[in-house]
C-alpha cells in the first residue's frame, strides 16, 4: 500500500501530512508483540520502498525479510489490537 493510499483510507480531514509517527506506532506495537512489522508494506508510489523514516531502508535485505514475514505472518485477532489502542 502507499503513503497515499493510506492517507486517502484514513478518512481524516484534513489528512495527515506525515504518516511516520502512526507507522511508527504500529512499528512499535509489532515490536511489542513480536510479530512482523506491519508498516513494512507502506511504499512510496514511485520508488516503490518505505521513505527514510523506516528503520530497514538503509538495508535493502532487512526491509525485503520484513515485507515477507508480514505476508506469511498470522497476526493476533482484532480484540488484541483494539485493546492495545485504548
């Protein structure tokens, strides 16, 4: 998915300008409950890789492991995730 694309499923007006600090939170939550980083799948539309923000980009190979973990991986139910955001 793209920065944009995301900005434009978020519904929220006015959009945000930057995504890092949300994607950064997801990161966080991954971490925490040592799943797959989800916000590994947020690409630029045209380089088609996460901006400077994401912590794999300098490493071309974390970032690829990443992206794959994230599609294999099973990810916790949605009352986990909805209790984590309260």
């Amino acid at each position: 998915m793209t920065y944009l694309g995301i900005k434009s499923a978020a519904k929220v007006t006015p959009p945000p300008v930057k995504l890092g600090p949300y994607l950064g939170e997801i990161a966080r939550f991954c971490e925490a409950n040592k799943i797959p980083p989800l916000n590994s799948l947020v690409v630029n539309a045209t380089t088609r890789v996460p901006g400077a923000a994401y912590e794999g980009t300098d490493k071309g190979a974390c970032w690829e492991r990443d992206v794959f973990a994230a599609l294999i991986c099973r990810y916790p139910a949605a009352p986990k995730l909805l209790a984590y955001a309260k």
